[in-house]
C-alpha cells in the first residue's frame, strides 16, 4: 500500500465537523469535472491512490479513466462499498425486502434468476455475491487492488456478533476480483479481536486514528496498545479529527506508531495536499 | 451485578441498528431477537447466536428477559409496550412513542406504577452539540428569549413510488410524526413546551396519503412563540440535518448535530464567550462511547438506558411522558391542520 491514499469525502459534501462546509463542498463539486481535476492534482504530485466510495458520480470519474487508459493506466482506486445513504434512505421508504428489490440486479423475485434463486433459498451468501458484484461494476477495467467495506455495515455486522459474514466476504474478494479485502471501523480494537476470531489474519483496517481520541471507541489508550502491540496492517483516517487539529501536530502523532503503513486524507485544494502528502512522508 | 439480558422487536433500520448496539454492550446479553420477516429472522439464524422469534408474547414468555426493546411500526408500540410492561420488564420504544394520547398516557401510568425504567429513542438529547445549547439557555447566556426556529431536511422521499406503513398516516407514516417528532421533542425539552399551534401545514410533495413536510408556528408554556419547518423530500441535503436556532436580546445560538454557532451581543465571562461569533465544534461535546454505529448518540442512548436499569434510577432523559407530550404537540398539529 501506498503511504499517502486520497480520500473522497470533500466530494460528496461530508465533513464531519460542520454542515455547512459540507454544502460549499457540494456546490463547488458540482461537475465531476471538477472531481476529476482535484485527482489529477494529486496525482500530479506523486500520489497514485484513491480511496472512494461507491457513490453513482465515482461511476463517471470511472468513465473519464476509461477513456484516458493512458494517463490512468498506473493508478489505483481503492472501492469502499456500499454507498451507505442509498440503502438508509430506501430502507426507510420501502423497507428490507423492498430494498433487496430495489438493488438486487435481475429479477430477485423470479426463481429463474440467481437473485431470484438466492432470495427463495435464503441463501444469503448468494446476495451479499449478488449486491458487491453490482457495487462494484463501476470499476470495471481499473486497478482495484484493495477492496474495502464501510464502517456502517461492518460495526453493525460486528455489533451483531456475525462474524462469519465478515469470512465470506474475505474469500469472495480474493476469490472473484484478485483483490484484497479491507475493513472501514470506528470500533478497531473490538474488530481486530472478531476477525482473528475467525481465521482472518493480518488484516487491513482502516480507522480513525488522531491525537484527541475523536471516534476512537472504547478510548484512545487500547488504540495504542493494538497500534503497538497486535498484528494488523493500519490505515489512518480521520487524523484531523474534523478540523479539530492542525496538520502538522496530527500527522506527527501518527509517526509514533511504526506498524502504521497508510493515512487517508482528503483535502480539495492543490496547497493543502501537497502539505499533507509532505507531512505523511516525512512522519510515517 | 450480572450481564442485563435485552431482547429487540422489530428488526427494520432502526431495529438492526439497536441490535448491533446493544449486541455489542459490555453489560448486556443480547439473547432473542423478533420480526416478522423469515428472511431477516434467517440471516440471524445463520449467522448470529440469538434466539429468533416471530411471536413477542412468546418471546417474552419463554426468555428470561430484563429488558425489551421495541422499534417495529408506531402502530404496534401501544400493545407491545403494555405488554412488557405487564410482565415487569424495562422497556426502550422507539419514536414517535405512540399514535393515541390516551394509550400513551395509560403506558406512562403503567410504567411509572410498576417502577420501570421507560426510555423513548429521541437521540439528538445524547448529541453534545445539542445538550450545550440547552445549558446555555439555561444560563441566560441570551437574555430574555424572543424567538426561535425548529428545522429539519433531508432525502427520504425525493421519488413518487413506495408503499409501506410509512405512507399511511394512520399508522404513523409521513414526514410529522418521522422527522417533525425529532425537532418538536427538541424544541420540547431546550426551550419550551408547545401549548398552542397555529397556522399548521402539512404538504404532501412526492407521497400520496401522507405530508412530505410540515410548517407552522409553535407558542410554548413560557410564552415565546418560534417556528417549525421540517421537509423530507429535500434532496439538497445528503442526510437528515435538524438544527435549532434561538435569538434573544443579547444574541442568537444557532446549533446542529456537528456544531453550535453563539453570536453575542455582550460577551459573557462566566461562559467563557466573547462579544461576537463563537464557534464550537461537536469534537468537543461528543459523549465517548464504546461502540460508535452512526453516531455516538445512538450508542449514548443505550448506555444510559443500561445504566438507569443497572443503578435502579429512572431516566431523565426521553422518558415515557417525554415521548408523550411530543404525541400531543403532533395531535395539536394535526387538528390545527384540520380545522382550517
């Protein structure tokens, strides 16, 4: 993995400290031209990693790589699946079975089909197969080494104690798309513990991790104590804890952990990545 | 004392959600979960060690439970409480707490007879940003209070299609008694209890049978008069966003979920606060919790439910009468809506 991964969430309006923020965010990425710029900064400057979720506009920026296979051919995206808001919203408008519906690809309730087949059934393997292969058509043709799911569905699988969900996944990702899998949590202490319980080793976790312990369940102290102690490949995110620190003292915390191999960060201005990249090399 | 044994009714969103949460509890055992739904109840049979029921009265019977918590559709709530309740178990409902003031009023009767700890979901009270303002009005950091504004937007129906108990009003579907719940309960508790509606509207947008957005204006216990405006087919917003503000003589607060805005006319020492713009983050006020799914509030909440059974207190917060004096303030709207 690369040290510096480029993240997503100044594109689609997310920012965890202020809501207003997030809507200047929208306005200016209103075009996915615009998205596409910002990449091409980054990529500019050295950096060869996006990590993105799978948003509908990440499906055009996927176009627009496509189409320069060129310039692109190098890059990397790492996929986060799934867009969580898309189920939320259609959860609460027409509730799980009229989810399943919704976004099961084919006709999920015709036995002559594989979606079909695998509600009958319940077979549940079969649809969680069904839902990432549709999460994931989007990246069709680009270098998807490292598949990650969201930290809603993997603390609410972890919540729920299915830890074997979390072994099918691992396997479906190796297996079908010659990926590895990656975990998103705000719960890493109590994630790493499930995994390992299951026979996942050394498994790629991506978590918050910052000075002030901001979502860092369970208290900043037993984060240490896995970052130091356990085996498990680490990415850092939310290292500004929202804006709440400054880039400088935030990444320099990060370099006291020497198992830490990657910190995510998004940022939409050229000064400002190119400060972060910096900060991450010289500190991890 | 020993692990508290829970059990869940209802396994939609905000079911799952509580499942994983209370799943995940230090102090509890999750030991039986209940739906309708053989799909939901066979991926818990496959994958988790809970036991599934489609019954709850037979849940309840045969699993050695002190605690319930229910999230199915607001119809069932009235039932389904009473009967918990009946059987001596704590109980957490989901909001709105009831469609029928005189049900709920019997439930809150119920549970404060039996001694119960009764907790309603109104999750913004464990929200940081939002438990600041209401200490700040109570401070008087403003002055003396002339007007406020209640609002919530976000993207649940931006499509006409869909047909659930969300789009039957009789059932507690639509936008007053979902997203309009949350900032009444809030405006309830902060600043002031609504004793009179006027002007009431209820907008159907995108859904047929039920209102897409309420507006109106609210007249509270202490006199003060603010407005009301919640809308959930806004798809400018990503997520459901409800903010409050409050203007008084001596400045306004403006607070969301993620930050709390103080303008002052007159700094206030005491605070801390200077004359002018005052910004403070939710990185400062969020509640640590153990397990974090979507908010440290929905995890918050559960904690202190936990922690009024393990201490034997009753909650302060969202309890019972709570829910049901939001239940009268959307009763109020409906017929000022009525009647015009």
């Amino acid at each position: 993995m690369d040290k510096v991964i480029f993240g997503d969430n100044q594109f689609f309006a997310v920012n965890h400290a202020s809501d207003d923020k997030a809507r200047a965010q929208s306005i200016r990425f209103k075009e996915d031209s615009s998205i596409i710029k910002v990449i091409d900064q980054a990529m500019d400057l050295g950096i060869n990693t996006f990590m993105c979720t799978t948003h509908d506009r990440i499906g055009n920026v996927c176009n627009h790589m496509r189409a320069n296979p060129s310039r692109y051919k190098d890059f990397n995206i790492y996929p986060c699946m799934p867009y969580a808001h898309k189920y939320a919203n259609a959860v609460t408008e027409l509730g799980i079975l009229g989810t399943i519906k919704q976004y099961v690809p084919g006709n999920i309730f015709s036995t002559f089909a594989k979606g079909g087949f695998a509600l009958l059934s319940k077979d549940f393997i079969g649809m969680m197969q069904l839902l990432i292969d549709a999460e994931l058509k989007m990246f069709k043709g680009i270098n998807t080494p490292l598949i990650f799911i969201q930290n809603v569905l993997v603390d609410m699988i972890l919540g729920l104690r299915m830890y074997d969900v979390f072994k099918e996944y691992d396997t479906y990702i190796r297996k079908k798309f010659n990926a590895e899998p990656g975990y998103i949590t705000m719960n890493m202490p109590a994630l790493l513990d499930a995994l390992n319980s299951v026979g996942i080793e050394n498994p790629i976790i991506c978590t918050s991790i910052n000075k002030i312990g901001f979502r860092m369940s369970g208290g900043i102290e037993i984060y240490e104590k896995y970052l130091n102690e356990k085996q498990f490949r680490p990415i850092a995110m939310q290292v500004l804890a929202a804006g709440a620190l400054r880039p400088k003292e935030a990444i320099e915390y990060l370099g006291k952990f020497s198992g830490l191999e990657s910190v995510l960060f998004g940022a939409s201005s050229k000064e400002h990545i190119q400060e972060t990249k910096v900060l991450i090399e010289q500190n991890l | 004392m020993n692990n508290i044994n829970g059990a869940i009714i209802g396994l939609g969103k905000m079911g799952l959600s509580h499942a994983a949460i209370v799943g995940a509890h230090p102090d509890v055992e999750m030991v039986a979960v209940c739906d309708t739904s053989s799909l939901v109840l066979g991926a818990f049979k496959r994958f988790s060690q809970v036991n599934v029921y489609s019954d709850y009265k037979e849940m309840i019977e045969k699993e050695p439970l002190d605690f319930v918590l229910i999230a199915t559709p607001t119809r069932f709530h009235y039932p389904m409480v009473k009967y918990t309740l009946e059987r001596g178990l704590h109980v957490f409902c989901e909001k709105p707490f009831s469609l029928n003031f005189h049900e709920g009023e019997e439930l809150v009767r119920l549970a404060k007879n039996k001694g119960l700890v009764n907790q309603v979901g109104y999750h913004n009270h464990f929200i940081g940003t939002f438990r600041e303002l209401k200490r700040l009005l109570q401070a008087k950091v403003l002055g003396e209070l002339v007007h406020f504004t209640g609002e919530a937007y976000g993207p649940v129906v931006t499509k006409e299609k869909g047909s659930t108990w969300r789009s039957k009003p009789e059932e507690g579907g639509g936008c007053l008694y979902d997203y309009a719940s949350h900032v009444l309960n809030l405006v309830q508790e902060i600043i002031g209890r609504p004793v009179k509606v006027i002007g009431s509207q209820l907008k159907s947008i995108y859904s047929k049978g039920v209102e897409d957005a309420v507006y109106g204006m609210l007249i509270l216990d202490n006199g003060l008069s603010g407005l009301l405006s919640v809308n959930w087919s806004d798809e400018t917003y990503r997520k459901m966003s409800t903010s409050i503000m409050v203007k008084g003589m001596n400045g306004k607060i403006i607070c969301d979920a993620t930050e709390i805005k103080i303008y002052l006319k007159e700094g206030s020492k005491k605070e801390g606060l200077e004359k002018g713009w005052t910004i403070k983050y939710i990185t400062d006020f969020a509640i640590p919790v153990n397990f974090y799914l979507r908010g440290e509030e929905y995890s918050a909440q559960i904690d202190y439910f936990v922690d009024c059974i393990k201490n034997k207190k009753q909650s302060v917060f969202n309890n019972f009468e709570q829910g049901l004096y939001t239940d009268k303030v959307i009763e109020m709207i409906i017929a000022d809506y009525k009647q015009q």
